[in-house]
C-alpha cells in the first residue's frame, strides 16, 4: 500500500541517483571517452558539413562572378555593334546564331540547412553551363571530387546522426543493470525507494541526455564560428533536425533500457545493441536499396554513348527531317523577315541547326528521364519502408531539410532541361525571320529561377512521431518487462 | 556465444558471402557483356561511317567504354563513383562520364553489398562478438586458474585459443581461395592473372582476419568482463572501419583541395586561350594558327605561294591545335592528379591506423577498381585519341589541296573512307602485371604485417594480463 509521502521520497531518491549518475559517469574512464569522442565527432561532423557548404559557395561565388563578366561583356559589344552599325553575320553578336551560342550559368545555391547534409550535392550538379553548340556535353557537368573520397561518403552531420550517435548511445548503456548487477549493487539499489524500473530508465534517459548537450555542444559551438548558418531560412530546417536527432537517442536510449529488461549479462545486452545497430544502419538500408533497384531497374549507359553517336552521326538527314517536322508544327514560323538579309544568309541551315539541337535535346530529355523515373521510384519505394531502419529514416530525412536529396538533384536537372527549352523556343523566331538579337531582347530571354528546397515539415514531423511511438513503445516494454 | 547460435551465425555470415557473390552475379555478368557489345557496336559504327572528311571524323570521334574489371564482382571499389566511358573528338579532352553512382540513389553509400563488405567490414563483428569472451568468460569463471594450476603454460594457451577462433572463421579465411577455384569454370576472365590475384586477396584477408582474431583475444584478455571486451571491440571496429577512413578523406581535402568543377575548365579554357596569345599574337583564331603554319611550311619547303605546298598545311593546322589543346590539359588535368594523389597519401597513412583500410586499398588495387585504375583508363584512352587525331589530320596533311582559302572557308571536299577508318586500330586498356599493381601499394602490405605482429605480441600481453590477475 502506497504511504502518504511515498511520492516525495522517491522523487528526492531519484534526484539524488541522478546527480550521483553525472558523477559516476565523469569516473568512469571508458564512459568519458566515449562522450569525448561524441563531443569530438560531433564538431567534426559539423565542420565538414561546413567545409563542404563553403566550398559549394566559393564555388558558386566564381560562378557568378563568371556569368556577369560575360553577360556585360556581351552586351557592351552588343551596344557597340549598334553604334557602328556591324553586318549581321555571325561574327557580330546580334546575329541570333552567335547571341544563342552565348554561354548561359545556371545555379542553384545550396539550401539554408546545406550544412546538415552533403547528400548528393557532391555527385550530381547545381550549376550548370550550357549554349546552343555544347548542348549534350555541358548538360551533366558534375563536381569534381576524388572518386575514393565520394565512394566512401562523408562523415557529415547525417552519417553521425543516423549511423555513429546509436553507437555511442549502446557504449553508454549496454551494460545498464549487468555492471550494477555484477558489482552485487543491486539489492543496495533497490532499497534506495526509487524502484530499480525507475531508476534505470531515469539513469538511460540521463546518459542520452548528456550525449544529446554534447553534441549540442559540439554542434552549434563549430556552425556559430564557422557557418552561420542559424539564418532565418535555417531555423526550421535545424529545429526539425534536432527534433528528429533527439528521438532517434531517445529510441537508442529505449531500447537500451528494453534490452536491459531482458536481465542478461553485459556481453548479451552489447551484442544484442549491436546487432540491432549493424542492422538498422547497413542492412536495411542495403537490403531495401537493392530491392528497389531490382524493382526499378535503369537502363544500359553503354547504349547511350552508342544513341548518342548513332544520333549525330546522321545528323544532317535527322537536322533535315527536324526542320520539316517544325515547319509543321510551328507554320508561323515559316513568314519570312527581310527579303534581302534572308538571301544574304544560308537561311536554312541555322534553323535547320537549331531545330536538331531542339530534336537531340527533346532525344536527351527523354533519355534523362529514362534514368531519373526509375530512380525517382526507387526512391519513392524506400521512402515508403524507410520506417524499417531509424538510422535510414534519419538521414533521409536530414537529406531533405539539408536539400541534398536526390530529388533536389533531380529537380534542379528537370528545371535546367525546361529552361533551355524555353531558351530554344525563345530563338527559333528571330532565327526564322532572319532578324538581329538587341540587348532588350537578350534581357527579355526567359530566365532561370531555381525553386529553392522548402523543408518537408510534414515529413519531418511523421518522422518524428514514429521515432516518438517507437521509442515510447520500447519504454513500455522494457518497463513491463523489466527482470533486474 | 556458445552452441546453436554459434553455429547459427557462422552460417549465416557464409550465407550472406555467396549472396554478396550470387547478388552481383548478374550485374557483373550483364556489365562485362554490355560494355563489350558497346564496344563493339561502336568499332562497327567508326568503320562503317561512310566516306567524309578526316576532320568531320575527328568531330563525331568515337566512344572508349572501360572494361569491367573482372574482380569487380566481388571488390567493387571506387568502380560506381567513376566514368564508364569517354567521347573522344578533335580539339578536347573530354572527361570519362556516366558515373554509375549517378543513377543510383543516395542508399548505395552505406556500403555496396559485396564480398568484400561482408569480409572486410562485416566479418570483424561477428569475429568480435565471439572473440570477445574467449580469455574473459574464463578469466571471471575461474576456468583460466584452474588450467594454469594444470600447468598449461601461457603460451599453450595462446596457441590454442588462436586455433580455436581461428577454426571458427576457417569459411570465410578459405573463401576467396574458393572462388579462385571455382569461378574459372564459370568465366574465363578469372582464370591466370584474375586467379593469381584473387589467391593474394585471400592471402591479405587471411592476415586481417588473423588480426582480428589476435586482437579479440588481447582485448579480451584486458577487459574486466566480456562485455567490455565487445565494446571495446566494437570501438576500435567503429574508428577503423567507419570513422578513420572518412577523416582521412575530409582532411584530405581541407589540406590539399582539387578545384571545383567550374574552376578547372576555367583554368583549362583560360590554359587554352594562353596558348593561342602566347603562340599566335593574340588572336584566339584558328585562322591565325593556319597562317602560321603556313608559313612555316612554306620556309621549310622553300617555296614562295601556298598553292606550290607539297602538303597540305591545313591538316599540320589542325594538328598544332591538338597539341595545344593537349599541352593545357595536360597541365590543368596534372595539377588535378596530383591534388588527387596528394589527398591518397591521406589513405594510406589510413592503413596504419586501421587494417581494414590497408585491406582495402590493397584489394581494391588488385581487383583494379581503385584510383590509379580509373587514372589508367582516363590516360589509355587519351593516348588512344591522341593517336587517333593525329592519323587522321596526317592524312589531310598529305593530300596538298591548292584551291584551300583558310579566310574563305572554301576548299576541295578531301575524303576518306574505309582504309582510312581501318587505320585506327580498336580501343584496347592496359592489363598491368600483378607485380605493377602491388609496387604502388608495398605500404599497405607492411602496415598489414605490422598489424599482425603487433596484434601477435597484444594478444600475448592480453593473456599474460588475464593470467596475472587470476594468479
């Protein structure tokens, strides 16, 4: 029967067992090192995750720079051809074949939460140089980065959240009851008045908790000085990642104590943790890729190289019949300009040109689509099971508040094929009227606007309720079960 | 872990190596043939192009597809992050494109299911999760007293639990020499160098796994209890196998950054244009370069009007292009390389720190899927281009054309065909020896056996510890 201040004992016991907690993990030389190196992994984790965001924006910094050197450049001499009245051949640039050839940048500037993640950022472009001539060649041009450093993959603050903190999180507490219980405490402990349930479960939630400021710590002390990112933009995005980084220690720290429950011995519980962990983070995930691929299969690159070919080696007859097809299909455009420029210039054969720039374009959209589709749904069917793995769930979720996600990737790229089509399209009317490009026109051209990664709160938060109800379903469990 | 689930484990961690093995099976099998019929189609298309002019053929040019390595099924190394072809044309250097890791999700960076993820990566924890109570169960069960009262010496006792745990993982130990003998049956390609180097593979992985036995063994001998022992095992698993490579890899390259992608075909460009200022007055002109050589030839020849040119001076043009072309991205692609290999340096001082890095990089260069491998491919195949630029601009520097006006643009259509196309051999990759793989990796091979003495003389002390303390 419960006795009047049962309650308030109890409570102080637990303070009491709390604060001797701190202590006794401070003593503990293997448990220092292990929130050492949390401290230490984390900082670093965040460092590269900056390293990687300023290297994009020093980039993309040059990039820039780049663009409006030559965007000024071609309209000075743009305005200069005006003034001394050029002869539009194709060495002026208002000739629309030399104003088309003009090189366009396109970027796309990392997301406010870059730093969280490099994701894909480090293999698939976020800018891009295109012009009507390199049109195939450019429209791929990814990062360089060492082939060993990208096969590895990078100890950003995904890789630390997903695969290393579940791991420091079972050095911490393999050894829950077994360490009380080997050293004969136990009967001591459970005269303290706190329940040993109790006890373990507040001593489980108190080591998570010190990893969490650790990491906190470490986090926020390396992205205050080095990134700034903590902008207005950034705050959702890193207040969902520490929400999701915190239920995922908090699940780790459940199933410590679930574990712990089951009574057995220090080895037991650490194989056990151990096994859960190499399966969450490498074999789920591995398993589910696979399945997805197997699913969703992409095509061969290698017939590619050989369309690719076969395509521009019958490029005349294709340029001819591309030109017929467009003169169908766009009969406005066969209202010639003026008479006697049109006869000054081999009027067919530029927008016979750019018409199989538009048909080899159209064939290499296709094409890319051919791969990213299958990609997408490969995505979109581990998406479906990242629930099966906390360590894959997390790190998707960090690609996407980070904007790294393959589908930012593949975003940007369906965004850069539809804004060269309309770039395309934009031409094809002064090239058939044979008329002169002006810097006005240049300026009235369709520009690029990258559609900037909103952070999925939505998916956060589903996440997040699942780290919540899985986690507090282990801590029933293990509360139920609990076998000191 | 005793008994059933012993058992249980140890088949399972085979099962899952002949799944690594029969998994990959039918991508490998499907990359080797569809890169060789590739290569194949595109020989026919280079022959068959139909008569046209040398330098309309440099433009279309041809495709090198690299050959799958036939060790790649089983390491896959950097193989997914690396072009599988490169479009050679006139004028450029193109880089090799269509990385596989491209058209795959962002899942495949946890680790590529391979043999060799289950042996390097994999097989250390279940080598741990047994290796870990081998001295410390008997340490604090008061069986190690019991045989020291016996008078088994310490290092009887060594040697016999180094044969007892190394028994366990006979499987994975004989795995690789397995598959050297059987998958020669299967596929020709792994039969010669394929076997010999699979048979060294096997030989690097018995040392590792040895040193993880030896050190199951010290650990376990320190610790105060199995389950220490695990973790502390675990730890040093986590910091050689996931954190101490990844390190390496980001101090790399805060110490020694490649440029961004941008900047190098800046510099490339910028490489480029210097060559045609420095060269020819300024003007980035093909036409000034026709001039000049023009002239030239016209002195060499001793003759006073173009038309009197025994040779035709527009292919001696084209060629001079080339090698400009080529002198800048020999400088620009160097500087990158050499950035590249600074941060691989990074790697192998890896190997020190952690076997299963030194494992790594020696596997994966015998498997030829490391860097150097994909430098190889990008360097044969544009000695090839090279080659192939040059035949077909000497061919119109043989044919004089009097009536050529470079200023005009107007010329004779010179054409070839066939015996021309013939005249460019097929696309072949370089095979380097076995000894050649292994010189550029001896460091790997010494942090290997340092690992394995030095494990040797912990599991010694580890005993001795564990002796003392129940002495």
């Amino acid at each position: 029967m419960k006795r009047p201040g049962d309650g308030d004992v109890a409570w102080r016991s637990l303070r009491n067992e709390l604060r001797f907690e701190g202590r006794r993990l401070m003593a503990s030389g293997g448990r220092r090192f292990v929130l050492a190196v949390a401290l230490a992994m984390a900082a670093f984790s965040a460092w590269a995750g900056t390293d990687w965001r300023r290297f994009q924006g020093g980039a993309l910094d040059d990039f820039a720079a780049e663009a409006a050197r030559l965007h000024r450049a071609y309209l000075a001499d743009a305005a200069k051809a005006i003034a001394e009245r050029w002869p539009s051949d194709l060495s002026s640039p208002l000739h629309p074949v030399s104003s088309y050839w003009k090189r366009v940048h396109v970027a796309e500037p990392p997301a406010p939460g870059a730093s969280l993640a490099v994701g894909q950022s480090d293999l698939m472009p976020y800018y891009a140089v295109f012009n009507g001539v390199e049109d195939q060649v450019l429209q791929f041009a990814a990062e360089i980065q060492n082939p060993s450093h990208l096969a590895l993959g990078r100890l950003d603050l995904a890789f630390w959240a997903a695969i290393l903190l579940p791991m420091l999180m079972v050095a911490l507490a393999y050894d829950l009851v077994a360490e009380e219980r080997d050293a004969g405490r136990l009967p001591l402990l459970g005269l303290s008045g706190v329940g040993l349930r109790r006890l373990f479960l507040a001593r489980v939630l108190y080591r998570a908790g010190a990893l969490a400021v650790l990491s906190l710590i470490g986090i926020a002390s390396v992205m205050l000085a080095r990134d700034g990112s903590l902008q207005p933009g950034g705050i959702t995005s890193f207040a969902l990642a520490a929400l999701l980084v915190g239920l995922h220690l908090l699940l780790w720290a459940a199933l410590a104590f679930w574990v712990a429950s089951l009574g057995g011995s220090s080895s037991f519980g650490a194989l056990l943790l151990a096994g859960f962990w190499v399966a969450s983070a490498f074999v789920v995930p591995g398993l589910l890729q696979t399945a997805a691929e197997l699913r969703h299969p992409t095509p061969s690159r290698n017939r590619e190289a050989i369309d690719l070919l076969r395509g521009e080696a019958t490029a005349d007859s294709r340029r001819d019949a591309a030109l017929a097809a467009l003169r169908v299909e766009r009969p406005e455009l066969n209202t010639p300009g003026d008479p006697a420029r049109q006869a000054a210039v081999k009027i067919e054969w530029y927008p016979g040109f750019l018409a199989y720039q538009r048909s080899v374009s159209r064939d290499g959209q296709a094409l890319a689509r051919s791969f990213r589709e299958p990609i997408l749904d490969q995505e979109r069917l581990i998406d479906r099971w990242r629930f099966l793995s906390p360590s894959l769930s997390v790190s998707r979720a960090l690609r996407s508040l980070a904007g790294a996600a393959y589908e930012d990737r593949a975003r940007f790229v369906a965004d850069l094929e539809d804004f060269r089509a309309r770039r395309r399209e934009a031409y094809l009317g002064k090239l058939f009227r044979n008329e002169v490009v002006t810097p006005a026109d240049v300026e009235a051209l369709p520009s690029f606007t990258a559609r900037p990664a909103v952070p999925d709160v939505a998916r956060a938060l589903a996440d997040a309720a699942w780290l919540a109800g899985v986690s507090g379903l282990l801590m029933l469990l293990g509360w139920r079960a609990f076998r000191a | 872990m005793r008994g059933g689930g012993a058992v249980l484990l140890l088949l399972g961690q085979v099962a899952l190596l002949a799944a690594a093995v029969a998994v990959r099976w039918p991508g490998y099998v499907e990359a080797r043939e569809d890169k060789r019929a590739a290569a194949d189609t595109l020989r026919s298309l280079w022959l068959n192009q139909g008569e046209k002019g040398p330098h309309s053929a440099g433009h279309l040019g041809t495709v090198a597809v690299r050959p799958q390595p036939p060790l790649s099924l089983l390491v896959p190394g950097i193989e997914a992050y690396t072009g599988q072809w490169v479009r050679l044309v006139t004028h450029t250097q193109n880089e090799p494109a269509r990385r596989p890791a491209e058209d795959r999700g962002p899942g495949r960076r946890f680790g590529e299911m391979s043999a060799f993820f289950v042996l390097a990566y994999l097989t250390p924890l279940v080598v741990f999760a047994f290796g870990s109570d081998v001295v410390a169960r008997e340490s604090s069960g008061g069986t190690l007293a019991l045989l020291l009262a016996q008078g088994v010496t310490p290092a009887r006792l060594l040697a016999g639990k180094i044969l007892g745990v190394t028994a366990l993982f006979l499987p994975q130990g004989l795995f690789p020499f397995a598959l050297a003998a059987l998958l020669p049956a299967w596929a020709p390609e792994f039969s010669g160098a394929g076997q010999q180097r699979l048979v060294l593979i096997g030989l690097a992985f018995a040392a590792y796994l040895a040193t993880l036995v030896l050190l199951a063994i010290g650990v376990s001998g320190f610790a105060r209890s199995a389950g220490a022992a695990l973790v502390a095992l675990l730890a040093l698993w986590f910091a050689g196998a996931l954190v101490a490579p990844r390190v390496a890899a980001s101090v790399a390259e805060a110490v020694d950054r490649a440029p961004s992608s941008f900047a190098f075909r800046r510099a490339y460009d910028q490489g480029l244009g210097d060559a045609y200022v420095m060269g020819y007055g300024g003007a980035n002109s093909f036409t000034r370069v026709f001039e000049k050589v023009q002239a030239e030839l016209m002195r060499e020849h001793g003759v006073s009007r173009p038309q009197d040119l025994p040779v035709n001076a527009f292919g001696y043009a084209l060629e001079e292009t080339e090698e400009m072309g080529q002198r800048s991205y020999d400088a620009s692609f160097g500087s990158l390389a050499d950035a590249f290999e600074r941060q691989a340096r990074w790697q192998r001082l890896a190997a020190w720190l952690s076997p299963a890095a030194a494992l790594r990089n020696l596997s994966e260069a015998l498997a030829e899927t490391d860097h150097a491998a994909h430098l190889r491919f990008v360097r044969d195949a544009e000695g090839y281009r090279r080659g192939m630029m040059k035949t077909l601009n000497m061919e119109l520097a043989a044919r004089p054309d009097p009536s050529f006006d470079i200023r005009a643009r107007r010329g004779a259509p010179l054409v070839s065909g066939r015996e021309l196309w013939e005249k460019v051999p097929a696309f072949a990759a370089t095979r380097p020896s076995t000894r050649r793989l292994l010189a550029g990796h001896v460091q790997e091979a010494c942090a290997l056996g340092l690992w394995l003495a030095a494990s040797l003389v912990f599991a010694g002390l580890g005993l001795r510890s564990a002796c003392a303390r129940v002495q």
